[in-house]
C-alpha cells in the first residue's frame, strides 16, 4: 500500500469543479453583491432628485428597477450554480472517505462504523462549513470590493473611516481561529467514540440481554453521548461568542463614523451633506456587513481544518494475481510479531500443484494469522511468502472461513462480483461445487438476501470456492470453515474440496480423520517454534 494525503482546500475544489462553473460563480458572486450599492445610491440619490421633471423621474425608476431585477436574478442563479457546485464536491468528498476507509490496512481503522461516521458525519460538517462557506465568501468578497469602491467615489475621507474601521471586525475570528480549531477536534473524536459504541451496543444486544447489562451499556451510551453533544454545543459556543464580538465591533465601526460625518455636516467640512451620510451609512452597512460575513465564513472554514486531510491508500497487491504455471508455495524463515509479542517464528512450508495440508494447533497460537500473512493481508515481522517464485500477492489465493462474504442480488452477482462472464462459465462452476441443483429452476437468477441469509453455511463457502474456481485460482485457503457446519454437511464440504484440483491450506481444530487418510492429506501443527 502506497498512502497519499487528500487535503480538502481552495486548490482541491478548484481540481474537482469543471471551470465553467468556477467561471459562472465568480461572475455571479459579481452581479449579485449590488443590492447594498443600489440600496445606499437610491437612498442618497433621492435627496437630489427633482420632482416637477417627470421624465427623470421615471427613467430613474425604471434604471433602479432594472438594477434590482438583474440583481435578484443573479442571486437566484448564484444558489442554483452554488448547489450543483456542493453537490459535484460532496460526490467526490463521500467516494474519497469511503475509498480511503476500503484501502485500510488495518482492520480497526477501517470498521463500518468509521465508514458511515465519515461519509455521512464528517462530510456533511465538510459541506455546511466548508463548502457552502466557501462559495459565500467569495460572493462576500465581491459585495465588499463592490460597496468599498462605492464607499470611497461617494466622499473620499468619511468613506476611508468608514472601510478602515470595518476591519474591527475581523479581530475576534483572529483572537478564537485557535480555539475553534481544538473545540472541533474534540467533537469529531467524541462523536466517532459514539458511533462507535452504539455499533458495538447492537453487535451484542443479545449477550448484553442474556447477562442482564443493559443499564450499564446504557450508561456507557448516556455518557458518550452526553460527551458528544456538550462538545458540540462547546464547539457552537465558541463560534458563537467569536461572531457576537464581532457584531459588537460592527456596531462600533458603523455609529463612530456616522458620529463623525454629523459633525462634519455642522461644521460644513469635507463637502458632507446629510445625502452623503445617508448614501454612506447605507452602503457602508453593507461594507460591514460583508466583513461580517467574511469573519463568519472563515470561522466555519477554520473549524474544519483538522477533518479535511484525508489518507488515500493506493492498493497494489490485488491487481497482481498468478500466471498459469505458477504452482508452488513456500514460506521460508516466517514469523510474525504483535507489538513486542512474538506469535510464532521459523515457519517453512512448500507446496506444489495441488498439495493439501491441514495445520491445527492449540488456540491462540495464530493459525487464522498465519493464513492471512499467506493470503497477502498481512506482512510477516520476517521471512517471505512465495507464490510462483514471487512475494505473494492479495490476488493469489481465495479465503474461505466459517462466514463468507455475500451481499444483496442474485447468485450471477454473487459469482462474477460484476465483471463479465458467461453463463456457461458461471454454470460450469456451480457444477462443481454442486450448487447447480440445489438453487431452482434458474440458479444464476436466485436471489440472494443481505449476508446471504436464506443459504445454509455450507452453500454459501461453496459459493465462495466457486467465485475462485470461476478465477482459476489455484491456492485456496480455508479457515475453520466446519466449525459451523454438523458432521454430515462439514464432510460434504471437505470431500468436495480434497477432490478439486487446487493447492490448499486448511486451518482446522477438528479433523475428518477418514477423508484425511483417503485422500493422503497432510498435517502440520503450528507452535511459537513453528510448523512440526
């Protein structure tokens, strides 16, 4: 595995939107910041309009209409190209969490509860402060730039002190960015401490209701979900109290200047009429305002930068599967190490064309490790796994075990896992296994239920075998795939697989003592020291 970093920012989103909606959100973010213009310069304007001029009058009403019309027309285009915009990102944003999630190593970082906490959770705090965010603060930006200039070209001095002291405002989101930043790490990691527990909650409900614990797992669950939402509202008062600063300086910033223009209007200083104060007031709100809503966009974009680097781990093992002709397995000088325990050292193994050897051993030993090491899931601390006179690969082997992985469709699903076969092929195979007569009329179409529920254990391992059968793999690893089967189907199972011309290696507490000796099976018994 090869991992890379996804950082959600400015540059992503740029990558991910096609420029024709980059272009038309700028553009519009333009034509829609001109409702405090034209508030404030009507305002101003009618002070010095005169009224016996009835065509001025009415080319000025109409001009004022028009302005508003493209302006409004242009908001309701921004939200629209806005949303589609969220919408292309959220699509690329959930793939990359749950691309991430599926390319984990480790199994207990990549738990269906983790899965469902990111793609809904996380991306759903990545969208409503980050992505939407971000899109109004570049309309903000615009109503700013457009407000300031129009500020300024209305009376130079007053319309400085009024843009200079807007930028009051921008203090408190400097003053908290900090502490908005740890308030929502911890949220995230109360909240995923909460899916978590509800998952482990349902897992065991049965075991929980057999030994009479329920109020103490629901204790558990009160705490942790208590944590979460006081994290939560920490992490909203914080935000809160950052944008309430922030309007008390946006007061300060709108009623000095006004103080200041009146004055200038008594002494008659600066060319300042009440017109002016009226236009600059106006139109300075919106100044204001826009900064406002930069500090408050840019408090929600700040509280998300811890959960918006996402780890990308690019799989390289299972595009590389075995070439025909490749019939031998050796592990050489094995072992294997959890942390500073060692589980078991000096593993040798060759097997060639279609060996089949059992290895049992006491509990805890680490059988089922040693098949994932020979599968490719794992690494061994030292030693090589050699599958054709090359490392092993994820593609190599098909691991069947006591619950085989089958999912919601029919049994042509199931089998070609969606790639392109053919009747005929998945028929052949469903032959072998004996699978053919015992799924209806049409097996290929037998509909298979979530987990495949309405099978029996052994019917859905002999789907399994077939999936790899139907692959031409030839090294097939079983892990206590009888454990759950009664005596009369675990020896069906067997037979069918010792009469198959594959390599195997069979994981197994309990063995069929007669198949073993009919069909010269051989057996190894894994200790700490190795295989005897």
């Amino acid at each position: 595995m090869n991992e890379k970093k996804i950082q959600i920012n400015l540059r992503w989103v740029l990558s991910v939107l096609p420029v024709r909606f980059t272009i038309a959100i700028i553009v519009l973010s333009i034509t829609s910041s001109f409702e405090g213009v034209i508030n404030g310069y009507v305002m101003g304007q009618m002070t010095n309009i005169a009224f016996n001029n009835f065509a001025g009058v009415g080319t000025f009403v109409l001009l004022v209409l028009a302005a508003y019309l493209i302006t409004y027309v242009s908001a309701y285009l921004f939200l629209l190209t806005n949303q589609k915009a969220i919408q292309i990102l959220n699509q690329k944003l959930k793939f990359a969490f749950f691309a991430s999630s599926f390319y984990q190593e480790n199994q207990a970082d990549s738990n269906s509860s983790d899965v469902i906490n990111n793609v809904t959770n996380i991306s759903n705090q990545i969208q409503g402060h980050y992505f939407q965010p971000l899109f109004y603060l570049i309309q903000a930006i615009m109503t700013v730039i457009s407000t300031t200039f129009v500020v300024l070209e209305t009376n130079l001095l007053l319309g400085m002190i009024y843009v200079l002291l807007s930028a009051l405002s921008m203090i408190p989101n400097q003053l908290g960015k900090k502490q908005m930043n740890q308030k929502t790490d911890n949220w995230s990691q109360s909240n995923s401490s909460l899916v978590t527990i509800m998952k482990d909650i349902f897992e065991g409900k049965n075991e929980i209701r057999k030994f009479d614990v329920k109020n103490l797992f629901f204790k558990k669950f009160s705490n942790s979900l208590n944590t979460e939402e006081e994290n939560y509202f920490q992490l909203n008062k914080v935000q809160f109290t950052v944008q309430f600063c922030a309007w008390v300086c946006a007061v300060l910033a709108n009623v000095i200047p006004m103080g200041i223009g009146l004055l200038m209007v008594v002494n008659h200083f600066g060319g300042v009429e009440i017109g002016t104060i009226v236009t600059l007031t106006l139109t300075a709100d919106h100044v204001l305002g826009g900064v406002r809503e930069i500090v408050g966009y840019q408090t929600q974009i700040s509280s998300t930068k811890s959960i918006r680097d996402i780890g990308i781990e690019e799989d390289k093992n299972s595009v590389q599967a075995s070439k025909v002709g490749e019939n031998s397995l050796t592990l050489k000088d094995m072992a294997f190490d959890r942390g500073d325990k060692e589980i078991f050292q000096n593993v040798n193994l060759q097997l060639k064309n279609s060996d089949k050897v059992i290895i049992n051993g006491d509990s805890g030993v680490g059988k089922s490790t040693l098949l994932n090491i020979i599968s490719g899931q794992l690494k061994p601390t030292k030693g090589k796994v050699e599958f054709g006179n090359r490392s092993i690969s994820l593609g190599d082997s098909i691991l069947v075990s006591q619950k085989s992985w089958l999912f919601a469709g029919n049994v042509a699903d199931n089998l070609s896992l969606y790639e392109n076969f053919s009747d005929e092929e998945m028929e052949e195979v469903l032959k072998k296994v004996h699978l053919w007569d015992e799924l209806g009329d049409k097996p290929l179409q037998f509909k298979i239920e979530s987990e495949g529920s309405n099978l029996s254990g052994g019917q859905a391992q002999r789907l399994t075998i077939a999936r790899g059968l139907l692959r031409h793999k030839r090294l097939f690893l079983l892990d206590e795939i009888t454990s759950s089967l009664d005596k009369e189907n675990s020896h069906a199972i067997r037979k069918l697989i010792y009469t198959l011309p594959i390599m195997t290696v069979e994981v197994a507490h309990n063995i069929d003592a007669e198949l073993v000796k009919q069909y010269g099976i051989e057996i190894r018994k894994l200790t700490k020291n190795g295989l005897s």
